[in-house]
C-alpha cells in the first residue's frame, strides 16, 4: 500500500472524522498537525494553493477535505 499521510488542525471536525475512519480501516498514516508545523502549512499552500484540512496524500493523490468516498478508492488503487 502506499504511504498515507494527513495534515490536520486541532480545529477542525473533518480531521478528526479522516482519522477515526482512517483507524477503523486500519491503514496506517503519519500525521502532521499543521496547528504545530507553520512551516509546512507555508509549504503546502505554496504547493497546493489554498488548503483546508484535513489534507490527505495517498501515493500521488492528494484530497482537500474528508471524500469518504474518493479516500476509499484510493486506498483501494494504492493496495
């Protein structure tokens, strides 16, 4: 599978909503909290344009916001 990662704020519902689905799937992910991280948050809206969270990379896709349905295919393709 390929490597997940979710750049999250403590603030935000959807967040959390990614990561408890995340879990019961049991994918593993490496999580930053952009809320400790300015720097990738910077790095990321350079990259991406305008974020929200939770951002979520599976291999070469990248989702803005919690897409159950999106997230599920790409976990699928990335088996």
């Amino acid at each position: 599978m390929d490597p997940v990662i979710i750049y999250t704020d403590y603030h935000c519902p959807y967040s959390l909503m990614a990561k408890s689905y995340l879990d019961k799937k049991g994918v593993d992910y490496h999580e930053y909290n952009l809320s400790h991280h300015p720097l990738i948050k910077k790095n990321l809206f350079s990259h991406f344009g305008e974020i929200g969270t939770p951002l979520i990379i599976v291999g070469e896709e990248a989702f803005i916001g919690f897409d159950r349905e999106g997230l599920e295919e790409a976990l699928i393709r990335s088996s």
